[in-house]
C-alpha cells in the first residue's frame, strides 16, 4: 500500500489544477461546437457572417445559434481568467471566432417575463 507523503494542502491544490484543467476543456468543446453550429448553419444557407444576408425566416435560427456562440465564449472566457490566463486574442484566433460571436459575448438571453413586455 502507497503513502502520499505530501501535505493535504498540496493534495487539494493538485485536485483544484486538474478540475480547472478539465472545466477549461469542456468550455473549450462547447465553443468549438457552438461555431461549429453555426458555420454549418451559414454553409447550409450561404450566407457570410453578415445576418442581413440571411433570408428573413432564417434569421431567428440564426441569431439563435449567435447568441449561443457568444454565451459559450462568454464562459470559456470566465474560465481561463479564473486560471489566470487573462489575454483572450489567442481564443479569437484560434477558434476563429467571428466578431459578431465576440459582441454579444456574455449578454444574457431575454427571460420569458422580458419577452412578455415587449
């Protein structure tokens, strides 16, 4: 039977490591799938990365995936500073994220109470 001879503390930071190190991964699989969505949307309708070329019944589904992009990038984002990788321009050119993904980045989707007002 093995011993860790290592003090509890530096047990727990190696466990918090991994967990940060895992979380970034997944956050990193959902923001490949979100423009993966997306791009396959574009490609199926031809459109570029403007919505107005979009036809005008799409454009819903559209802005939908959109936003979903942007949420994902948004936590993606989180995560790495929470790790404190702070400098985000490597995952925009990595990912190839498009810069209307990146403005809505961290905006929140309308709740249902928001949609009944309008």
């Amino acid at each position: 039977m093995s011993r860790d001879l290592r003090p509890p503390v530096d047990i727990l930071h190696y466990e918090i490591v991994q967990e940060q190190a895992s979380a970034l991964g997944r956050m990193g699989r959902t923001l490949e799938q979100a423009l993966a969505r997306l791009r396959e949307f574009d490609a199926a309708h031809e459109t570029s990365e403007s919505s107005s070329e979009t036809p005008a019944a799409m454009q819903p589904v559209r802005r939908k995936l959109v936003m979903e992009a942007g949420q994902a990038l948004w936590m993606f984002v989180v995560q790495r500073e929470a790790t404190g990788l702070r400098d985000s321009r490597h995952i925009m050119r990595t990912y190839d994220v498009p810069a209307e993904v990146q403005r809505c980045m961290g905006l929140a989707p309308p709740t249902n109470a928001a949609k009944l007002k309008s």
